[in-house]
C-alpha cells in the first residue's frame, strides 16, 4: 500500500465520526469477518486508525479500495461541504432517454478525452441519483486524490449539483457533462447550499405546493382548538386566509432546510429624508444576506402569523418559485443572470 | 363603531368568559390550554390577535367577562397593536373588567421607555399590570392561576366582591420617580 493510500485512508479515518465509523465500514464489506470482529470501536481513533492501516496493509489494498469507504462516507454525509447547482440547458431529441450505462461510458470517455490523468468513480445511488467522484491530475501527474470533486445528477433531469470544483477545472466537467447528458449547454443555476437534500429539494420542488383557490376549504378552527371546544378563535377565518397565503408563495408541510439566501443589489438608493444619498448617479451597491436554519420555514412564519403583510414581496418569493438563492437587482428589473425557470418533465 | 360592550348579554350559571387578546397568538394558546382546566368555574376563552372582533362571531359570543390584553415587552408592535385595540372596547369594561399582562420583562434588550409606557397607560385605565413568565411550564401555571383569580370577581362569582372593588386593590400604581431616568 503506497504512501499516498496510507494518507489517504489516515484523513479519511480522522473526518468520519466515531460513532459513524463502524455502520460506514459495514457498508464497504471489505473487511473479513474476523478483521471487524478484532477492530474495538470503543479505542481512541487514533488507536483504531492504526489498526485499520495495518488491516489494509495486509490486505494489500490500493487507493481505489480506500476511495470506494470514502465515497460511502460522502454519500451518507453530503452536508460538509457546499454545493453548487448547475442546469444543463437546450436538450437534444434524445437527452430524454439517456440511461445509466450509456452516461457512464459516455462521461468516462469524454472526460478522459480532455484531460489525460483522471480518477473516475460513477455509483448509482438507490433514489435514482447518479454519483460521481472525480479526482483530477494534470497532463505530468497523477490524480489527486485528497481533493475530490463530487458530482450528482438525477437522470433525465437538467440539474446538476456539484462540491469542491476549482474554477479551473468546471469547463472540463462542464463540456463532459453536457456531451453525456445530450444537452447543448449548462449553466450556473444561481443555488448553493451546504444541505445537499435541501437544495435538491428546493430546485425539484419535491416539497408540498399548496395552489392558488378561490374557495378554499371552509375548515377555519385550528386543530388544537377543534378538539376543545371551550376555546375560541376569534378571527380563525382571517387566520386561514393569511395561512394559506403563505402556504402558497413557500409551501405546506416540511420545507428543505435552505439555510442563506443572497440579494445582490445595484440599485439608485432611493430615501426622500437624505438628499445626498440619493442625488448621486452611481448605483448603490450593496449585499444582502438572510440566513438561518431553516429560512424558508421563518419566512412562511412571517407570512402566516401577519408580522409581515400578504401578499409579500415577490423577492422573498422567487426563491422557491424560481428554485434560486442568489440574486441580483438592478434598477431595470432582476439582472441578466435571472432567467424564468424551466419547468421539469 | 362596533364595541365590545361588558352587560349587553346574559350571563350563564357558574360561567366565566374569558377573552385574551395578543398580537403574536403564543402565549394565549398555552393559557387557555390551562384555563379550561379549572373545575370550580367553567371557564370558556376567546382568543383574537386585535380588536375589534369580527361581527359575524356576535350572535354565538357570550358574555365577555374579563379582556386582558398580552403584551411581548421585547416586541414594539405588541404594544402599538394591544394600544390600538383599546378603542374598540366599551368605556364600562375599564371598571375592573380589563387587565393588562406583560412577557418578558426580564428580557437585558427591553428599553425602559416601554415598560414605563405600559406602566402609564395601565395606571391611566385604572387596571391592574400582571408579569408573566411564558417559556416554563411553572410560569404559565401561575399566570393562568392569577387570571383565574381575578376571572372569578370579574365574572360575579366571588360572593361579596364586585370587579370595581377588587380593580381598587389591584390596579397598577406609577411609583413616583417614574421621570427620573433608571440606574443604567
């Protein structure tokens, strides 16, 4: 086992938690019974580490054995690192019916078509997402393997998400990804995040959509107070109203956990109390940022409980509408990198 | 205008109505989970966030015995909002048939200001100034065990006490260096 695997495996060993070490290489099942019966997961990592070198010693394994536990290990822990949404753009007749086999071949061959030295890994995940670490050299050296880049794409969809790509090397993936895919272009979907299931979530709105009615139901009492009948909400009807107001600009049940939402601003400033602000020509620029743990929830809240008036703005709205978290304004309307969104088939 | 008024319905045997008013519509849910608890007296609550009531509510509404009005001290809007709801109240509820509750006042990023300004306006109405404790389930206990009290003299069902009389005791008080700025 060379030097490099042996690093390898010491900083994968060190970034997994203790109490996820054990499940995580239930799941590789490289081991042999016996090896895992002799590892006591109750040592210090340190102790554990070493045993678990000496094990792979043995078993002579090579870097590609210790990137399969590390790819177990992201796939079960995606949130470490941020992601980066990306949109595949113009599709051909066929970009529809591409499967599993033909992409793996196709992006292996195209990928190793542009840069010589590369580390491929595609696994198929049980949702229906593709997973795909990469881990680049250049035309002298070999493939780094202690900064991978993770990709993942859910078939016969236009998204792509992607983790740790230096900007060098997004042209690369971007041209593979596209001749893969059977699309014409890709483009930067404006969405990053650190939850990888909340972006996903928000961008293949896979979280409940209340729509617009006329007549919504005529249920005005809230559950609490249905069962109590000694309680009464007095204006239970305006309640609903504004509830289902907010439900339908940011959605009902359970929201993906959108964590910072960025507002870009190249307006005038515009204050009728400060003339000297405002008599310049120059836009202002500014950046705003929202962040908790989950924004979308504290912004339906707002909605819901009247703090912040119905209809709300259409900026805190376009998030979910538009599946995006960074924005820019300018005085004629969103920027140039604001494009409506296409709807999924 | 529609006014709430306090004697224009009948009251019921051994009912006491209770309705509490709160912009933010938390604390009330958790108080009259605890005030419909009470076996001496049935009590029946009325949540609203502001006055005035909606109308159509009118025909099944009973008798409103005691309005308190909840206020989040570290919330300006609170205050504006319980302000504004006073006009929509007949001036015969002032008699001992209004209370006021605050939340929060321990809370370090309270202005003085505010808690001095619910303090005047309380002492202007002549009704009593009850502090709450929202978060444990103790402090809610005590606060409902404190309504409940002023409930049952409010209702006319405490032999001997009327609501004005026990109002007399109660009310809130502005201590006299209430213009003299505090110690911090």
């Amino acid at each position: 086992m060379d030097d490099s695997a042996r690093r390898l495996l010491q900083r994968l060993i060190r970034r997994i938690p203790a109490q996820m070490l054990k499940p995580t290489l239930d799941k590789w099942d490289r081991l042999t019974a016996a090896h895992r019966q002799s590892m006591d997961f109750t040592e210090s990592k340190w102790a554990l580490t070493e045993k678990l070198l000496a094990i792979c010693e043995e078993n002579e394994m090579t870097v590609k054995h210790i990137t399969e536990l590390e790819m177990i290990h992201v796939i079960e822990n995606p949130d470490h690192s941020m992601w980066y949404a990306l949109q595949l753009v113009d599709p051909e007749d066929d970009a529809h019916s591409v499967e599993l086999t033909q992409f793996k071949e196709q992006f292996k061959s195209h990928l190793r078509e542009l840069i010589r030295h590369v580390s491929i890994k595609i696994k198929k995940h049980t949702d229906e997402a593709v997973w795909i670490r990469i881990a680049w050299g250049d035309s002298f050296s070999r493939p780094n393997h202690l900064k991978p880049t993770y990709v993942v794409h859910h078939l016969q969809t236009p998204y792509v998400f992607v983790t740790s790509l230096t900007s060098k090397l997004k042209p690369l993936l971007s041209q593979a990804l596209v001749l893969s895919t059977r699309y014409q272009a890709i483009k930067d979907a404006s969405l990053s995040g650190r939850k990888l299931t909340a972006i996903r979530d928000l961008l293949m709105r896979q979280y409940q959509q209340v729509f617009p009615t006329k007549y919504p139901s005529s249920l005005v009492e809230n559950n609490q107070n249905a069962s109590n009948i000694l309680i009464n909400k007095e204006q239970a009807e305006l309640a609903a109203s504004r509830h289902q107001k907010a439900c339908e600009a940011f959605g009902d049940g359970m929201l993906p956990q959108l964590q910072s939402a960025v507002y870009k601003l190249e307006t005038k400033f515009r204050d009728h109390t400060n003339k000297t602000m405002t008599e310049r020509e120059e836009a202002f620029r500014c950046v705003v940022k929202f962040a908790s743990t989950n924004l979308l929830e504290s912004l339906r809240h707002c909605a819901s409980s009247g703090i912040s008036s119905t209809p709300g703005t259409s900026l805190l709205s376009s998030i979910p509408l538009k599946g995006r978290n960074y924005f820019v304004i300018t005085d004629n309307g969103p920027g140039p990198s604001s494009q409506t969104r296409q709807p999924p088939n | 205008m529609s006014l709430l008024k306090p004697f224009s319905k009948l009251p019921g045997l051994n009912t006491a109505n209770i309705l509490l008013v709160e912009n933010e519509e938390q604390f009330q849910q958790s108080l009259a989970d605890i005030l419909v608890e009470e076996t001496s007296v049935s009590v029946t609550v009325r949540l609203a966030k502001t006055l005035p009531l909606p109308m159509e509510n009118d025909e099944s509404r009973p008798r409103i015995d005691l309005v308190v009005f909840i206020m989040n001290l570290t919330s300006e809007l609170s205050f504006q909002s319980a302000e504004a709801s006073l006009k929509y109240l007949d001036p015969g509820y002032f008699l001992g048939k209004v209370c006021f509750m605050v939340t929060n006042a321990r809370n370090a990023s309270v202005p003085t200001e505010r808690l001095d300004a619910v303090r005047k306006l309380a002492a202007s109405l002549h009704c009593p100034l009850l502090f709450a404790e929202d978060q444990a389930p103790d402090g809610v206990t005590s606060a409902t065990e404190r309504l409940l009290t002023v409930l049952k003299v409010a209702a006319g069902l405490v032999p001997t006490t009327t609501a004005l009389y026990l109002s007399n005791l109660t009310r809130c008080t502005l201590p006299p260096d209430i213009e003299q700025p505090s110690f911090d």
